[in-house]
C-alpha cells in the first residue's frame, strides 16, 4: 500500500479476531523499546493490522547462497535480534498476555510421538524412547515471551545487516530456547556444523533464563530433534512423492519441499540427537531416513 507521502506500508489480515489483538498488543509493547520488529500503525479492532513496510531481503533467501562467514553473521543477527526482542517483552510484562504453548503431558506426548509416525510411512521403525524421562525434560518450569515461529521467511535482513522479525501472530510463552531451535533447525539453514557449534557456544546461555542449572543444551538438543521430526513431517506430507523447486519455495515461503532440505534436517537431526542421551537413539535412524529419502 502506498500512501500519499510515498512511504510503503503492509496491510495485514489475520484470520481471527484474537490473533489480530496479540499482535497488537506484542508490538505496541516492542515498538516501546524500538525492538526489532516492524512499527504498528494503525489498527481499529478489526483484522486488518497496517504496519511498517520493512526494505531487506527474506533471512531464508539470504542464506540460500551465503559462505560460512555470512550464514554466521546472519544467523548472529538473527539471534541477537530474537535476543532483544524476548528481554523486552519481559520488561513490558509480555509473559501476563500471553498464553503458554506445549504445555501438557498430553502435546509433549504427541511431540514425541513424531518419529513413529513417519518411521511407520517410510517403513522404518523408530526407536524406542524413554518418554517419561522426555516429558520430564521437555516440560517448562518457568513460561517465558516467544515468537514461536521463529522461521527464517519470517525475518528480514536490512541493508545494515540487522535482522527483524515479523508475524507475531503466534507469539506465546514456553522456553525461551524454543525460538532457537525453530531458527536453527529450519530446513532452509544450511547444515554447517562449524557455524552452529560457534553459534551454540555465543548464544545458548543468554536465551537460558532459570534454566541454568538444568543443562540448557541438553534441553535445546533434545527440543530441536523433535522439531526436526516435525519439520521433516511436513516437507513428506507435501512432497507425495514428488520434490518441488528450492527458489518457488522460498520465493513463496513454502515449507521446503526438496531434498536438499530434507537430507538437511535428517543430516542435522542425527547430529543434534545424537548429543542428548534421551533422544540418541535417534541419531541412526535418521541416517536411515536421509538415506531412504533419494528413493522417494
């Protein structure tokens, strides 16, 4: 939309009347701190939102060609904008507004049921886990402000390099250690393991919060294998057998349906199960699924 001073704004629509409101309400309190995030507006209670129209390209389609040293810049911005974003959102008392996500025995479950799920479509069993010990470490003890969709098609990076973050829509509570792992562990972040492991090392104690004395990276590890289970999930059920195109998927922000991207997650899944004893059992069966995955 173009207005009569020639600046650009974005109208969005959001399907429901409360997605709308928290939104509103999310960036009218980070818009306070000059957070990185678009600036709100207008907005007359409706679902029409009208925003900040934000000049950068998609972090997802800045990644696509990047070398090793700018996938870590983008990434460190990404996360140290996530970083601001969730420190003040604390300091506006975010957490009151929101409500808490994954919160039940019962999605936990669910969640780590995952495996199963494609293991039984792709005719390769999946292990057994010990699921009261990871319900037990999946569990939030202390709720803290998330995106929740922490996907690099949601951020844009500007010219200056910073990274900000849109779609607040889905903003919640849980562990703060979430938005990492959605970041990280999306199929269209390249699998370097170099980068990563720098990246883990700058950036895991500072969305740790209270869970300093309960292995945060173990958390973090355990986490993100499901949501590659997850994000694996969603590239099959898409895919039925046939593998779309790298650029319309992220031209189009579509989840990537290409084999590049799922050999990508089983190739990060194994790694990063691997490293938490609860889901290690994990880690071979992913090489499994990444291998099965050329016969599709």
């Amino acid at each position: 939309m173009l207005l009569e001073s020639g600046d650009s704004i974005i109208a969005t629509r959001r399907d429901t009347l409360q997605r709308a409101r928290l939104e509103v309400r999310t960036l009218t309190a980070l818009n306070k701190h000059h957070a990185p995030v678009p600036e709100l507006l207008a907005n007359n209670h409706s679902l029409i939102l009208l925003q900040q129209k934000i000049e950068g390209q998609r972090l997802s389609a800045a990644l696509k060609d990047a070398d090793s040293t700018r996938q870590s810049s983008l990434l460190s911005q990404a996360l140290t904008s996530l970083n601001i974003i969730q420190v003040a959102a604390t300091q506006e008392y975010l957490e009151t507004l929101v409500t808490v996500r994954g919160e039940s025995d019962r999605w936990l479950g669910a969640l780590i049921e995952r495996p199963s799920i494609i293991g039984e479509y792709l005719k390769i069993p999946a292990p057994e886990l010990d699921r009261t010990g990871l319900i037990e470490r999946l569990r939030i003890r202390t709720p803290r402000f998330v995106k929740w969709d922490t996907r690099p098609g949601n951020a844009l990076v500007e010219k200056s390099g910073r990274v900000v973050w849109f779609d607040w829509e889905h903003a919640g509570k849980r562990n703060r250690l979430d938005d990492v792992a959605w970041l990280l562990c999306d199929e269209f972040v390249p699998n370097n393991p170099v980068v990563e492991e720098s990246l883990l090392t700058e950036f895991v104690d500072k969305f740790s919060d209270s869970l300093a004395d309960q292995q945060p990276l173990d958390y973090l590890m355990a986490y993100g294998t499901f949501h590659m289970v997850v994000r694996l999930g969603l590239i099959l059920k898409h895919a039925q057998g046939e593998w779309w195109d790298l650029d319309h998927c992220i031209a189009n922000d579509k989840v990537g349906i290409t084999l590049e991207c799922a050999q990508r997650i089983c190739a990060r899944g194994a790694r990063w199960s691997a490293a938490c004893p609860l889901t290690a059992p994990l880690s071979d069966w992913f090489v499994e699924v990444n291998a099965k995955l050329t016969e599709l």
